[in-house]
C-alpha cells in the first residue's frame, strides 16, 4: 500500500498534515494558496495528488492545489457558495482533472443546477437540472473509481466523472435489531470498496451510549449491498464519524473520537482517529495533537502531477524575473 497523508483543515486558518506510516502524533502546519487571517478553508476533495479547497476569504474561491509541488490554480469564478455540493476527481478518458458543483435553492422542487469545471479547458460548462436535492450540508463527495458519491434523499447518488452522468442507487437498511430510535449514515472506503456506515444509535444520535448501539458496515459491488460485518464492541463513549483508510495490517482508520468525558485535558487540542481492528473485534483512538476539534479531514497521495499554473505557494518572483531585475540595476 501507497504511503499517504492526511490533510486536517480548520475553520480558524490552520492546514495540517500528518502522515500514517509512521502515523505521527502531532501534526504540521502547512502553507497554503490565497493564504491570510481573514480567510476560512475547507478540503472538498483531493485526487492523483491534486487538492481541491475552498478558501472564503471574503468571498468563495475555489483552487486545486499540489501540496508536494506547492503549485496552484485558481479556479474561474461560478458564484461558488460553501452551501454548494462539490467533488473532485480525474478524467481517465479524457485525461483530465474536474471539479463537479452543485447548487440547491428551494427544497420544495427537489432540484438542484449541477455545473462542472474542465482544468484541461480551464471553463465551466452547464450541466443544467438534476432529479435530487442537495441540503445544506451536503458538501464534498466521496471518490471512487472514477465516480463521486453523496447520500441524497435516502438515496446514493453517484455521478461518473468522464460521462458526466447522474444516477441513483438504493440504500440498505436492516431492522434485524428491532426499531431503532435513531439512525445515521456516513459513507467510505473498506478495503477498496465503497462502503456504508449505518449507526445505529439508541439515545445519543452521534455517541454510542446504549449497550445496544452498534454500527452495521455495508459494502456496494456492482451496485449490490451486501453486510460486511457489524462493530458492537467496546462502542460505548465513542463517536464514529466516516471510514477514511484501509491499513497495512486490515485495521480501519475512521474518523471519530471518545466522548468528550474522555478528555483529560481542554488545553490539549486534538482530532482523534479510531483504529478498528476487525479480526481481533478492537478499537483504539489515535490523537492528532495541535488542532481544534471543529476541522474536516482528508487523504492524499504525493505526486508530482502538474498544473501548468505558474503560480506556487510562497513562490512570487520567477527566476527570470530576478535575472531581468539585476540586468536593469547594471
């Protein structure tokens, strides 16, 4: 397995990265583009090495990003909002990188105007409507093979980046464990596939607090659910959030934390991450230290995968530029 990072973004003007092997307890502070006090980020996304963030500073700009290269490209203005859908991904048929943006405006027609963005073009073209409504909150879609997912309406909808093409896919729910009073959704990836966490929750909707609450994980193969297996152990006083990553060693990464009871110290700010370990039915937590919990969390493989951009981080005096300044000194 490829050696990947994590990027943690912060609405306090913080990026950060870590890394999973060795999986490092404190976290880096790192530059990124359009950088400044005033501005808010977030991690839409990231594909082959490409960022997607969208920096509200103080109006939305959306940017594709190499952190590796530190190279950058802004993206034309859409009246993006960060009430808007988006996802990110490549091309493989067109050799191509596109971000995909969705914007939803009354929930009663249960429409949305889905428009994409061609980097190869640099424009944006109109898609036009769409048979789903996206709800605020609804933000970045999950990529898999060439196709991006969001939980829609209480059903799956998947857009193929190079068709440039809409369709849903039913959800599964199972009521083996009688009637549950609370129930969330998040979707992954488990062990390449993509995968559905079903928590099952009965009293606190976001911490497992009953001896009853369980998470039944669920994996889609040509379009087909199947169960892959239900986590009940040691879940009391913990927090799922989504799967992030398939270990070395079969261990899931999620996102989630210990109830807050768990907290030894405030002034130690940290993300915790759980560890799932299916074989042996065990969960332990791994803490990011360094950043406030209000963040949202992305992985990336390095690569040096090229904008053509002429714009880096950090970077605004080309070496022509320097060589042209001197020759007019002398």
């Amino acid at each position: 397995m490829n050696r990947f990072n994590i990027l943690v973004a912060n609405n306090e003007n913080v990026l950060l990265s870590t890394t999973s092997s060795p999986f490092v307890s404190h976290a880096l502070e790192i530059d990124y583009p359009l950088k400044s006090r005033k501005c808010m980020l977030s991690v839409l996304g990231s594909s082959n090495g490409l960022v997607l963030l969208l920096i509200i500073a103080p109006y939305d700009n959306l940017c594709i990003w190499n952190p590796a290269t530190r190279e950058y490209k802004r993206v034309p203005d859409s009246g993006d909002s960060e009430s808007d859908s988006h996802g990110f991904g490549f091309d493989c048929k067109n050799d191509d990188y596109k971000v995909i943006k969705i914007a939803s405006s009354d929930p009663n027609e249960e429409v949305s105007e889905a428009s994409v963005y061609s980097l190869a073009s640099n424009s944006w073209k109109e898609l036009g409507s769409t048979s789903y409504y996206f709800p605020l909150g609804t933000n970045k879609g999950l990529l898999l093979n060439g196709v991006l997912h969001w939980i829609v309406s209480s059903v799956l909808v998947c857009f193929d980046i190079s068709d440039e093409m809409f369709r849903d896919v039913r959800l599964p729910y199972s009521s083996s464990d009688g009637v549950r009073a609370l129930s969330t959704l998040d979707l992954g990836v488990w062990e390449g596939k993509l995968c559905l966490f079903q928590k099952n929750h009965m009293e606190n909707p976001t911490v497992c607090m009953h001896q009853n609450d369980h998470v039944e994980v669920w994996t889609m193969m040509d379009n087909k659910w199947s169960k892959h297996l239900k986590i009940t152990a040691h879940m009391t006083d913990m927090s799922y959030g989504r799967p992030i990553q398939t270990l070395q060693n079969g261990e899931i990464l999620i996102e989630g934390r210990p109830g807050v009871e768990e907290c030894i110290d405030p002034a130690e700010e940290w993300i915790d991450m759980i560890l799932y370990d299916p074989k042996l039915e065990r969960v332990g937590t791994l803490k990011i230290y360094g950043l406030p919990e209000d963040s949202n969390v992305d992985t990336y493989i390095e690569t040096l995968v090229p904008l053509n951009s002429g714009t880096y981080v950090n970077k605004t005096r080309t070496n022509k530029y320097i060589t042209r300044k001197k020759r007019n000194r002398y």
